[in-house]
C-alpha cells in the first residue's frame, strides 16, 4: 500500500480518553475509531491485523479437526428459552423485538444455536465426535465497557463446540483444543499461559482460561517460567491418539500456573524461586467442558451403540480474537509504538523514502515496492525523514526499510528492526530475502 493513498489516520497526540497502552496506540496508530461505546470500526491496517489474528486461529483449530461454520449474529430467544439461559442471562443480553413483535437476541454466544442444528441432524453415535467453530462477532452490554477493544461490547471472537458421545472421548476433545490454542497463540508471537478456571455462566466442571503476561491485565497470575520455554510447534503430539493427548495435557498441569483466584501459596513455594513469574495477565481464551449441560436442557439425543438415546457430551472453545488485538500491543509496544509480531503485523515492512523527488530514491523503492506491494507499507509523502521514522514506529511494522540518497546510488538500504532496533546495511536483494523470509514465520 502507498502511504500517499491509504486510508492510516495516525495521530500525533495522545487521545485523553484512552487509558491503557494499546487503545492509546490503537487509536494512534489508525487501527480502529470508536462509533459509540464500546463499539468500534476496524479500519484498513487494523483489519488487516484482525484478519492475520483470524487465519492463524483457522489454521490450527482445522488442524486439529475442527470445521468453520458461520452462523447469524442475531437468534431467537425461543432457542434460550428451550436451554433455561433466556432470563438466567440477564442485562448483558441485548434483546430486540421485530416488527411482528418476536423476541429476538444479538448473540454473546452460540451454545443454543450449534446445539440446536447439530441435534437436528446428528442420529447416531457413529457420527461423533464433532467440533463445529466459527469466527463472528458477538454483543455482550457490558456494564462499564473499557480499554478499547479489550473489553468491548460488540467484539469478535472464535467460538467452539464440540459434541462427543461419552465423557472420555469429550476430554479428547478438550485435550486437543487446548494445544490448538497454544500454538495458535506461539505462532502469534505470544505466550498465553493455560490457567486452571471457573466456568461462570457457562457452566460445567472442566475449564481453562489463558491468559497473557502484561502489567494492566485484569487478573493476578502465578507461574512457572518453565512454560515458557516449551516448543508446542515442535511438539509431535498425534491428536488422533488419545495416550498423546493425555501425555501432553499432563505434561502441561505438572507445572504451576494460576490466577489469584486459585493461587495456592503451598503448591507456588515448591516452584524454584528463579523460575517463578508473576505479575498481571489479560484473558484472551477460555476453554469449558460442561458434559450434558445443554443436550439435556434442549433434549437432543443420538443412538449410542446399543440403540438407547445418549446425550452428547459438549464443551465449548473461545478466542478472543478483537482482545487479542489489543493484548498483543499490551505485551508488545515501547515508547515510540507499537512491535508487531511478525505473523500478526498489518505490514511486514515500511519503505521509507527520505527523499521524495529524488530519481535515484524513487527508482529504487518503487523497484523494491513493486516486489509485494500488500506486504510492504511505501512511505511516499514528501514529509520530513523524522516524521516517517517516527510514524513507522508507532504504527510498528517488523521492519523499516530507509532509503537515502547516498545508500541508493550504490544501490544500498539501510533495513532496521523494529523489535532490537538494530540495522543493516545491505543491497536491496539481500533485505528483501531478510524481510520476506521472516514473513514467511520462519
Ligand atoms: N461460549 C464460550 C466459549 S465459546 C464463551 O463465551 N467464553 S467466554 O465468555 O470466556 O468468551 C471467550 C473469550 O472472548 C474470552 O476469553 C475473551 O478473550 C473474549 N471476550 C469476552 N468478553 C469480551 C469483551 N467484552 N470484549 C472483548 N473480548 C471479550
């Protein structure tokens, strides 16, 4: 994209409103604009982000065996009504009336819709198990909205279901879509670490909470650093057998990780001092088991192996995908702006032009800009080498590509990363193989 013709309203001062980090710099940056509270537009670069968060989630929830569905954002409330949540929901459920007076919901979760479809059509046990996800917005009327897009009330999340016939196969379930989330969250250059928590509303017995690492998360957390350093990418876990799922769900409850609610003072002493971490930490995912909950308030059976009707076993998986947003600019940001992960990054590089006008400049970052114009930001306004340095930063791509007048003649770059700040002198073919190669997430 040409910096010149896009549509990236960065602001110069910090908007008064914004309390935290990552809304002062989300509004900075250009990425979204509030239209009332709680409820924002997603704006060219912040979209781009948005969606890069939403393909990593995709990818590794399909590798795991689920399938994306996408159903509607408005329900019916004769559906919470069948599941006994319609009153039990209270004022956090928008509710609206059509013009034949039909009560209808804006939906802050779907366990009643995907219940419902699959009761419908599944007749069998032979068809478990299944995991059904989408990618939608939801509206929750939060009470006191804050901190931008990290509690929001029209926000946009993954949400997950999982139907299995009998209790073991449906901690199989839950057993796969927990390392779905960890290395969905390793590939977005986060650790989010996987807490024991309470099920709330939802219900059930079985249930996980993730939670970053940052100093304005809503949350205490304890936990062994150890958890950091573990390599889930690299992890030969078979998802299709159940001892592997077990081995690696043990593996990962060996070590100590609660939030303050749980922290249990004893179990924490036993960590070694140098490994213990501990400070504020923002849910972005949460994960339930809650067995027949549902199936037997909507009444939904299949044919379990001797003809006798079974209720499925069901568990629900949530991302935060819009408070992601928002978390990973809290983990990742500096004085001067945002620092992108990689993956995550709207752009994998800016080109910065220090001299507009000048033939040689233009040639060369055209050349360069021409390479992968949707992958490089082109900075081409003819304003101050200070200004796009700093613009650059805040908006926080991984890299910065400069180019000079005197660099450009001998056909040299000067490629700096945003994340050390460290810089390169280099030819144009050797940053670009630097800046597109670790775009590829390698
Ligand atoms: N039905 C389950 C999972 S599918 C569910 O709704 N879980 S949840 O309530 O925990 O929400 C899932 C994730 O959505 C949370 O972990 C959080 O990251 C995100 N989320 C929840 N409320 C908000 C909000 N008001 N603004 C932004 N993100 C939110």
């Amino acid at each position: 994209m040409r910096l010149s013709r896009s549509f990236l309203p960065t602001l110069k001062e910090t908007p008064s409103d914004a309390q935290i980090a990552s809304h002062r710099l989300m509004l900075r940056a250009g990425l979204v604009r509030q239209t009332a509270s709680g409820i924002y537009t997603w704006l060219p670069a912040g979209l781009k982000v948005l969606r890069n968060i939403a393909n990593i989630v995709r990818e590794e929830q399909d590798r795991v065996g689920a399938q994306e569905v996408l159903m509607a954002t408005i329900q019916s409330a004769d559906l919470w009504k069948r599941s006994g949540r319609y009153d039990a929901y209270g004022p956090e459920m928008l509710r609206i009336k059509d013009r034949h007076e039909r009560e209808l919901l804006y939906g802050p979760t779907n366990e009643e819709v995907i219940t419902d479809v699959v009761g419908q059509e599944l007749k069998s046990y032979k068809e478990l198990p299944q995991i059904l996800y989408q990618i939608q917005w939801k509206f929750r009327d939060e009470i006191r909205p804050r901190f931008g897009v990290m509690r929001g009330r029209e926000f946009y999340m993954k949400d997950g279901y999982g139907f299995d016939i009998d209790y073991k196969s449906a901690v199989d379930t839950y057993r796969k879509m927990m390392l779905s989330y960890l290395r969905t969250f390793q590939r977005l250059g986060v650790r989010a670490v996987p807490m024991v928590a309470d099920t709330g509303p939802i219900g059930g017995d079985l249930s996980h909470e993730f939670l970053i690492l940052a100093p304005t998360g809503e949350s205490g957390v304890f936990y062994d650093g150890a958890l950091d350093t573990l390599d889930w990418l690299a992890d030969p876990v078979d998802v299709d057998k159940s001892e592997d799922l077990e081995k690696f769900f043990n593996n990962v409850s060996s070590y100590y990780a609660a939030t303050d609610e749980k922290h249990d003072e004893k179990a924490w002493e036993s960590v070694p001092a140098e490994r213990r971490r501990e400070g504020r930490g923002i849910e972005v995912a949460h994960i339930f088991y809650f067995g027949t909950k549902y199936t037997k308030s909507m009444d939904i059976t299949v044919a379990g192996p001797d003809g006798t009707p079974v209720h499925p076993e069901m568990g629900s998986y949530g991302i935060g995908v819009s408070r992601l947003v928002g978390a990973i600019i809290e983990a990742s940001h500096d004085d001067a702006g945002i620092i992108w992960p990689d993956n995550v990054a709207p752009f994998k590089a800016a080109i910065l032009n220090l001299k507009v006008g000048d033939e040689t400049c233009d040639t060369l970052c055209e050349a360069l800009y021409n390479k992968a114009p949707e992958q490089f930001l082109y900075d081409d306004r003819s304003d101050r080498a200070g200004a796009k340095f700093a613009d650059a930063d805040l908006m926080g791509h991984p890299w910065q590509i400069i180019v000079g007048p005197r660099g450009a003649k001998e056909g040299k770059v000067e490629l700096k990363r945003r994340a050390t700040g460290e810089r390169f002198e280099l030819t144009v073919d050797e940053a670009l193989a630097k800046v597109l190669d670790k775009a590829s997430g390698a």
